[in-house]
C-alpha cells in the first residue's frame, strides 16, 4: 500500500490533522497504487482483495450458461449499500488476439453501470483495471461482467481482484488525509532578539495573502468593461482561461486578416489583477471548430497556414500564458493528421516550444475522467497516445483533462487518476462543470464531488470551471445569475475556496520562542509583537515540502 510520508515534528503541534488521520485510520486508507505496465505476472490484489477476497469469479457464456470454450468471468456481489464508494481493481490476460479493450460493468437489481473500470489488454501478459462505483441505490445481488470491445470471440482470464468499500466519511478522511499532506504544510515560527535569544510570550499574527493552487474559471469577452463581474471574478479566482478568444477561428476567421483585439484586452485584465491564464488552444482537430478557410486546405498549403499559426499567436503572446493547450481533443478528431500525416502533431508540439520555451505544453481530452463507456478515449488510450508523442521527442508537460460531467463516479475519478500519475506529468482539470440536463441543485452537489476528488489528489496541480458569464447564460453551468447573485454551484465555490484557504492565525510563542501552525501553500504575510514597542513584519512562502518549514523572525 502506498502511504504519504508523515513525520512526527509534523504531527505533535496540530490536534486537528492528527484527529483527522486517526479517523481516516478507523477505516481502510486509500490505495493509490496502479500500473500501466503489462507483466509477466498479475501483483498481489489491492487491499487484500476487500469483500472479494476468497472469492472466484463464474465463467459464464454471453448467454449467462456455463461455457465450454470461450467464457466471461463475472463476479456475484450480496449487499452492496447505498452512497457506498466502491474501489474495484483486477488484473486481465486475454487470449485469442493480440490486444482488446476490455470493460467492467455492473448489473444490479434496478440497473445497469454500463462501465466502472477498462483496461487494453494484451495477449500474453497481465494489465491492470482499476475503476469503482456508487450505487444510486442499495441492491441485494449484484454482477460484476466483463465484456471485449472486439466483435470477436476472446478468452479473458481474471486474477487478484479486489474490491473495497468507503463508507461517506471514510472518504471524506481519506481526502482529507491528502489535502493535510500534501496541500498543506507544517510551519514553525521562532521568535528572537537581536543576540539570538529566544523571545517567549511574543504575538504572532499571520495571514495567507496568495494560494498556491490555481483555482480558476474561463471567462469570455463579456468581462470586458463589465466592474460588477470582474470584481466578482477576481475576489475568488487566482486563475483564467479564455473560452473561446484564442481559437483560430477568433483570432483569424479569414486567411491573413489576424485580430488579437479581444485577447488583448482580456490578457491585460487578468495581468492588471495577478491572475496566471492558460492559453487555450492552438488547434483544435474537431472539424466544426476549424475555421472554413482552413478546411479547405491541403498539403504545403495547410503546412504553411498552421506553422503561420503558432508563430503568430506564439510569438505574440510569448511567455504570458503559463500554458497551452496544443492540440485540443485529439484523440476523439485527427483532421490534421488526416491531412498532413501521423507526425503532425508531434510537430505541433515541437514547433511550439521552440516559439515559446517557458510554456507548459498541454494535450487536452474530454471523457477520459467523467466515464469509462468512450471507447476513445480510455485512460489507458490516452496514455498510450501521451507516451507516443513522448518517445517522439516532444517537450510535453501536462495532461489536460476537461470535466464536462453529468453524473460523476468518485471512485472511478480518482482511479483514472492514479493511472495517468505513472506518467509523471502535471495533471489539470480544464474545463469542469456539469451538465445543465440536471437541475441546479444536482449541479451543485455533483461539482463538490469533482471538486473534491480533484483538490485532494497529489498529482492534480490546478482546476478551472467552465463557467464563462455570457448574457444568455453560460456552456452549460452557471456559478451566479446576471445580477451576480450566486446559484447553488457559486455556493459550492464559495464554501470550498474558503474551506482550502487558512484564515488568519493568532497565537504567542512558547517557551522555546516558537510558534507552529499548519497552513495551505501558499504566500503568508507574519506580524510579531514583543511588549509594547517591539514589532517585525515580513512575509515567506509555503511550498509543497514534506519537512516543516521553518521561518526565523528577529525583534
């Protein structure tokens, strides 16, 4: 099992994380562990296997007979509870072809996830399905199948599986348990005189002034010259992304004629207020969001307009966008590659960081983290396509990952998660909201749920909602009405941002001149007072560390 390193020094000042830690350990602690790698051989189940430990899967034909020849394991589960999250793994050996995708479901006594885990699979060796489910409601007999992608009749072999429950709370702690490892840090203040001399009984005030995590929102050009929303947006926001203002088809809807009037504007309104943006995107594969003129291209020409493309917008804008977002939704559209051959996006990537060296290179998909059921683009596929480019040569620095949810599978998040983390790679959700079929109400509790699942996995370095402000509304999820008055969604903003924010700390030194508390990453601004006329002011940041961060102050 994999743990996050916890020191003692960290734990003895704060009774609060260690309350929290041993209320995670009353229950199972998550296992984060996961492997994209085929083997020779299936490792040790997760958590022992769980509730399926003992437990062999039935062969059954697609006709739910015993089979002689080819079968399907499947796994019958009794008393599977309400609200329950459900974290299920195995690993899969196929025969019969050389690689399948194979995909979990589950068939309960009211209906039917049509997927809680993939995985692509090889011929003669073993790969790793990590997934999971919440059931909507309890069921006394439930089935776990395995199903083939292929139209083809494949053996699918099954060993170590594990699945293991979280009540609620319990993975509410085992959230909690991250968020106070690794988005937090312990701090120890020591308080001095001029000679080095311990100062006991000296006040300390301090106050977090910048966060370390980006937490944003797109914005379009309806902020422009709009005070009531930008106020609204820069109170809560520390991060931008422009909706639709850099595409291609903004920036130059007909060949040769650029205008970055827009942008511009935009960029000097989050530049005025210290916001980061991301630059999204220099070219998007989805035919219907390519300009007209460009579709009608072909060879040198299309070679030409596209490298005039980066320069352009690279050149313009260089190093004022923390990222971009180079190819968009590549793995569901290949109009260019369709035109200019397999390597073209590789050469996307190349061209762009020689025009922009400092950027952060992103791809960016959709249904990688809401579902399983997109055959293309699983976990594993994604991957595999990141990897590709990789061993090309490309200067890619970061997985992008939309979020455009209807309904979300916590436990499936955080597994799709755990995948992409063996990638090493920074990992942002992009474009997260939830689908306006549900009522705002149900908006508000499944965005918490993302919200939550993203802001409390190590390797999720930044989130920004989809949720730009237009006169009829917003994409499909709005945080406030027109008058900026806010919807459940804005609530759920609101609550977290101050929940993952440390308020102001007050507090004296003891009899070692020392002060600890533990704080959120980011920037702090410190106050020290000793008797009536001695005070000192200064500021530290607080980075991701595993150690305590200790910050001397002299009165």
């Amino acid at each position: 099992m994999k743990h996050f390193p916890i020191f003692a020094d960290f734990l003895a000042p704060f009774s609060l994380l260690v309350a929290t830690l041993a209320a995670a350990n009353d229950g199972p602690l998550y296992d984060s562990t996961a492997y994209t790698e085929c083997k020779a051989w299936p490792e040790k189940p997760l958590y022992g296997g769980g509730i399926l430990k003992h437990q062999h899967p039935e062969m059954r034909s697609d006709t739910g007979k015993f089979a002689v020849g080819v079968y399907t394991p499947v796994f019958i589960l009794y008393n599977l509870t309400q609200g329950t999250s459900y974290c299920f793994s195995t690993w899969v050996k196929i025969g019969g072809t050389e690689s399948a995708l194979i995909r979990a479901s589950l068939k309960t006594d009211n209906e039917t996830y049509n997927c809680i885990g993939t995985v692509l699979a090889k011929r003669g060796c073993w790969s790793f399905l990590k997934g999971g489910f919440v059931l909507g409601s309890p069921s006394n007999v439930s089935e776990i199948v395995f199903q083939n992608s292929h139209d083809e009749d494949i053996d699918i072999v099954i060993a170590s599986a594990a699945l293991q429950p979280f009540t609620e709370q319990e993975w509410r702690n085992n959230q909690q348990y991250i968020i106070n490892t690794v988005k937090k840090r312990a701090v120890t203040i020591h308080v001095s005189d001029e000679h080095g001399d311990a100062l006991q009984g000296a006040d300390i005030s301090l106050k977090q002034v910048s966060k370390d995590f980006p937490f944003g929102s797109a914005i379009a050009s309806s902020i422009l010259g709009n005070s009531p929303y930008q106020n609204w947006f820069v109170e809560r926001f520390n991060a931008a992304v422009f909706e639709n203002e850099l595409k291609w088809s903004a920036t130059e809807p007909e060949q040769g004629k650029l205008n970055y009037t827009i942008s511009d504007q935009m960029l000097e309104f989050v530049r005025a207020h210290q916001i980061i943006a991301r630059g999204h995107n220099i070219f998007w594969e989805d035919p219907k969001f390519i300009p007209a003129w460009v579709r009608n291209l072909s060879g040198p020409d299309l070679w030409s307009a596209v490298n005039s493309r980066i320069q352009s917008l690279m050149t313009k804008y260089k190093e004022q966008f923390i990222h971009w977002d180079v190819s968009n939704e590549n793995l569901h559209f290949d109009f260019y590659e369709q035109r200019l051959g397999h390597n073209a996006t590789l050469e996307f990537f190349r061209t762009a960081h020689q025009a922009d060296p400092l950027a952060t290179l992103f791809m960016n998909e959709f249904n990688v983290v809401e579902t399983c059921s997109d055959g293309k683009s699983t976990v594993d596929g994604y991957i595999a396509r990141l990897r590709e480019l990789q061993q090309g040569g490309v200067y890619m620095d970061g997985i992008g990952l939309e979020g455009h949810f209807t309904i979300p599978n916590p436990p499936l998040i955080r597994a799709v998660l755990d995948k992409l983390t063996s990638l090493n790679l920074p990992i942002w959700l992009t474009e997260v909201d939830i689908s306006s079929s549900l009522s705002q109400e149900m908006q508000a509790t499944y965005l918490e749920q993302v919200l939550r699942e993203g802001f409390s996995h190590p390797s999720v370095n930044g989130i920004m909602l989809w949720t730009a402000l237009h006169p009829k509304g917003c994409y499909q999820m709005c945080l406030t009405d027109d008058n900026f008055r806010n919807l459940p969604a804005g609530d759920v903003v609101d609550k977290l941002l101050k929940e993952w924010y440390t308020d102001e700390v007050n507090g004296q030194t003891d009899e070692h001149g020392s002060f600890s508390f533990s704080g959120f990453l980011g920037e702090y601004r410190i106050v020290a007072k000793y008797g009536k006329n001695r005070t000192a002011a200064s500021t530290f940041a607080l980075c991701r560390g595993d150690e305590t961060r200790h910050f001397n102050i002299q009165l």
